[in-house]
C-alpha cells in the first residue's frame, strides 16, 4: 500500500495540474511516480527538467535507460525497474538485454563501462576509489560521459528513493529488480 499520496487529476494544484497535462501531452498519462512527485509541485518540476536536460546530453536514450536499469537493480527499485524495462522494450531492447542492464551489464563494450561505472557510484555512495575511475577512462570514457554517467545515476537515485518511501504503487507491467 503506497505510504504518500498520489495526487489525482481532482485535487491537484493548479501548478501540479498544469505539470500532469504536460506530461500527458508528451507521454499519454501520468505515471505514479510523478503523481507522488506532485504532492510538492516544485519536486515534479525538478525531476521533470533534470529528465529533460539530460536528454540533451550526449547519452542517447537507449543509454539513459540503461544507466536508470543499472540503477534500479543496484537500488533494488521495483517500480524504477517495471518503468524503465517497459520503456526499454519501448526502444527495442530484448528482454535478456533488460535483466542484463539490471545487473548493471551489457553485450556492448561501452555501454559495459558506463554501467559498471554507474554501479560502482551507486554502491560507493559516490566515493568512488581512483582504480574506478581509471577504469572508466581506460574503457573510454570522457570526463564529460562520467559526470553525464555521475548526473544520470544522481536522477535515478531521486526516483528510487521517493518511490521506496512512497511504496509507489506500480502502473507499468511488474518487474523485479535484481540487485548485483
């Protein structure tokens, strides 16, 4: 049983309102998570534009999705990891490739590095050791892919934790995490 509210379309805000008919212009309906998010109006907003300037990255969606994958399992997120494995079957990820990216692990080489690297945040608490972040660089990535790799986990962070507080109630097909 969720422990916050979900805001309803009826007693939301106007501002939160206003929020929910934008994301259903983009997205059809109002997930869960966001309807939480709405209880404070400027949360929903923080967590929308962090989506969507990240988004304008140099990750493209796919990878973002990964990272939020990655993220959830090491979290052990079940609603993070229902929502993003239905929008990953949405970009055309096999179902292996999902359960892989929730263990943080990938067929291709890159997007390996930038999980790992993303789980190894996840699980240090951001304090990563030197041979970690070496090991980032030695597979590739730029200073700009980690601090982009370093914001993506932060977001997904955000997420999983308002939802294990809320015990948001799942409206995407269930999935469960698999923590590594």
């Amino acid at each position: 049983m969720a422990r916050l509210t979900q805001v309803t379309d009826d007693n939301a805000t106007p501002k939160a309102a206003e929020l929910f008919t934008a994301i259903k212009g983009k997205i059809g309906v109002v997930p869960n998570l966001y309807r939480v998010l709405a209880n404070e109006p400027a949360a929903l907003k923080a967590t929308l534009t962090i989506g969507e300037e990240l988004g304008q990255g140099s990750f493209d969606q796919k990878t973002r999705e990964a990272i939020a994958l990655a993220v959830a399992g090491a979290n052990n997120c079940d609603y993070c990891a229902s929502a993003h494995s239905a929008i990953s079957k949405n970009l055309k990820v096999d179902d292996a490739e999902i359960s892989s990216r929730l263990n943080a692990r990938s067929s291709d080489a890159k997007l390996q590095a930038i999980l790992t690297f993303a789980k190894a945040v996840v699980d240090e608490k951001g304090f990563v050791s030197d041979a970690q972040l070496q090991s980032a660089r030695d597979a590739g990535l730029s200073d700009g892919e980690i601090v982009e790799t370093i914001v993506n986990v932060v977001a997904n962070i955000l997420t999983n934790y308002v939802n294990h507080i809320a015990q948001t109630e799942i409206d995407f097909p269930v999935v469960k995490a698999q923590a590594a």
